[in-house]
C-alpha cells in the first residue's frame, strides 16, 4: 500500500498486458484498477475492488489488514467489483455502502444478499471517527449508477471512473505531461464524451467542493486537480475548436487521394486537421480527434451497391460517441453505381448540419476537385460563422 494522504492508502492494482477494454476499447498503456483504503479512528472503508485478472494480487495488498468495517462501490461494473465477492468472504460482518441503483445491478450480476447492503442517498454522510465520508450521487458517467465519495476532513475526493485514464502510474501520482493529457483524452473520448453534459454538471459539483486530491479508479491520483479539471472544461465546452476530422475508407486509393487534396485546401485556410483511416487506424485516435471537432468528413468507397462495411462502423460509432460536432460532409468514390451517400448520410443521426456531398466515378477529376475546393471553403466559413475561424 502507498500513502495518498493521513490514513487514506492507495491498494489498487496495475495491469500493463491488457490490450482490450470491454471487448471494444484498445489499450495502448495498460490501465491500473485503483482502489483505496481509509482508515478512520473508529472505522474504516475499502472504496472499490479489483478486475477479475488482478484479483489474487489485490487481496494479497489486503493481507495485512484484520478488519474492514465498509466496502464502498461508486460503480458496479467488474473491473471496480470483481474481487467484492472475495473481500465479503474475508471480512464476513463488512457492509457494501453504495446507492439503491448500484445495489441492484450488484444483486443482479453478484447475486448477494440485500442484507450485507448499507444504502445511501445524495449528500448523506458515514463517520468513520476522525473521518466523515459524504456520498454524491453523480449518475451517467459513465453509467447510471455512479456515484462520488468524499473525504471532508481530508479533502480526497473518489470519483470512480469520472476524470480517469488508462495509464499506469508506477508513483500513484498522475504526471502532468503531455503523455498523461494525451491518456486522460483519449479515456475520455471512448468513455465519457458521450455522456459530455453529465459531465459538464459533475464538474461544477466538484468545482464547489474544491478537493485537494482527486481519486479516481484508472490512472493517477491527482494531487494538483486542476489540471485534470481545466482539461475537461475544454473538453466539455460548447464551443468546438477550429478543427475538422477527416474519417475514410478507400479501396482503390480514390477516395483517400480526395481526401488529402481536401486536407492541404483546409490547412490552407487555417483549419486544423486530423485524417483517419477507418480500416488501419486506431478507433480509439478517432475518438479522441472527435472530442473538440467542429466539422467531420466522412469519405467511403463503395461495396455491393452500398458504403463500405468499416465506413458504416465509422458512422455507427460516431453516433454511439455523441461528439459535440456542428457539421458534416461527405466524399466518395464508386465504380459502377449505387447509393453511397443516401446511406452514409443516413447513417449519422447527430443533429449536425449536412454540408454537400463530393461523389465521383473512379478517379476525381477537375470538377469533383472544383467541389472539393467548394467544400473546403464552405467548412472555413462555417467555423468562422460560430465564432471559431
């Protein structure tokens, strides 16, 4: 165990070969199941458990302790819970604390009994002696269920996974470096950013209570919160950067030559770019190009008539992420016909206004560039038109 602050231990558990989160979301780091120990006068308190590969080592980083009085789970998902059934074994009188939501996904996928349940409402405290542990309900990020505990005397504030990543830490200490952000954003795109105005309304609540130490369940512990805290007001703003994403498929080379032209026309008109290869780049970049994008354009080629498979993935998950975009074009290429764009367009249902489409037979040619060109400036002015160009 490592000391975060006066009795309060970190215990968690790091995993650097875990490649894959929730069978979705990769791992290029690893990622860390972080879990605390606080030790009051009277009482004390585990908050959170272990993932199911990390339980062994987890309960061996319990050994030494004799007596738990309270488990608190803020999230019930498997890696903050998977080891809960072995720390009841353990400590057979510990009462699970959490919220009526929480306790029933817990009773559902663990089948305990409600009798080991202590269950708390928003705002309500538990003492723990010297320490006074005040539980915020603090639902959809990422799950209905959340919740956030606080430690009031000594301003340690868990927030299970709301303002984690997936990083290992080796001094329990989130760095403050351009890596570190990069993690954070990454984690936050692929998990939070669809839940982008749960977040903005959990970051004022933290703003007021004005931790010292933020806790999360991945990652670091933040000893200087505001760094965390500033780099989610960006990305929760309302106001998108200058900046659009350019997400494709091409299976002859024809739709990506379109798009490269459409990147030196954006680039020379000063709006940042990001260019993504929906079949060989990682998903997880994607995402994280999205989070303060203004503009998407989605290029495919054509397969059976149809937008090719990973362009439609393309467009499903951009639904699933909920990005804050204002806009959206269309580019692509097909040999013989079909509907490309009716079906692309469709495809994402984000309330974004529709730029017009650039679709070309075989190879671009001087009108489709001229189109191109069109679009370009047509994406410029829309960004300065709110502000951002």
């Amino acid at each position: 165990m490592k000391l975060v602050k006066n009795n309060i231990f970190y215990c968690g558990t790091k995993d650097p070969d875990r490649k894959l989160f929730d069978q979705l979301i990769p791992l290029p780091d690893g990622t860390s199941y972080n879990s605390y120990l606080i030790k009051g006068s009277e009482k004390t308190a585990l908050v959170d458990t272990a993932y199911s590969t990390r339980v062994g080592e987890f309960m061996e980083c319990l050994s030494g302790v004799s007596k738990i009085d309270y488990v608190i789970i803020n999230h019930a998902e498997g890696d903050h819970t998977d080891a809960l059934p072995l720390v009841l074994e353990r400590f057979p009188d510990i009462k699970i604390v959490t919220n009526s939501v929480c306790m029933n996904i817990l009773i559902d996928a663990r089948e305990i009994d409600k009798e080991r349940f202590y269950v708390v409402s928003d705002n309500e405290e538990l003492s723990l002696g010297d320490k006074t542990l005040q539980f915020l309900i603090s639902p959809w990020v990422h799950w209905p269920d959340t919740m956030f505990t606080y430690a009031k005397e000594d301003k340690v504030l868990f927030t299970t996974d709301f303002l984690g990543a997936h990083i290992i830490e080796e001094n329990v200490y989130a760095t403050q470096s351009p890596e570190y952000l990069a993690s954070a954003k990454r984690y936050y795109a692929e998990i939070m950013m669809p839940f982008r105005v749960h977040c903005q309304k959990h970051l004022k609540k933290i703003e007021e209570l004005k931790p010292e130490i933020i806790a999360p369940s991945h990652g670091g512990v933040y000893n200087n919160p505001e760094f965390i805290l500033e780099a989610y007001r960006r990305w929760t703003s309302d106001t998108p950067c200058n900046k659009a994403v350019l997400a494709y498929v091409s299976m002859y080379h024809n739709s990506e030559k379109a798009m490269n032209y459409l990147e030196e026309r954006l680039l020379e008109k000063g709006v940042e770019v990001y260019k993504h290869n929906l079949v060989s780049d990682d998903l997880g970049d994607y995402a994280c190009s999205l989070v303060d994008a203004a503009t998407l354009v989605l290029g495919a080629s054509m397969v059976l008539g149809g937008a090719h498979p990973s362009a439609v993935y393309g467009a499903y998950l951009t639904n699933a992420l909920r990005p804050n975009l204002k806009f959206m074009g269309t580019v692509g290429s097909f040999a013989w016909g079909g509907d490309l764009f009716g079906k692309v367009g469709s495809l994402v249902t984000l309330n974004v206004e529709k730029l017009d489409s650039v679709l070309f037979k075989g190879k671009a040619k001087e009108e489709d560039f001229k189109k191109l060109d069109a679009l370009a400036e047509t994406i410029a002015q829309k960004h300065k038109g709110i502000g951002i160009g």
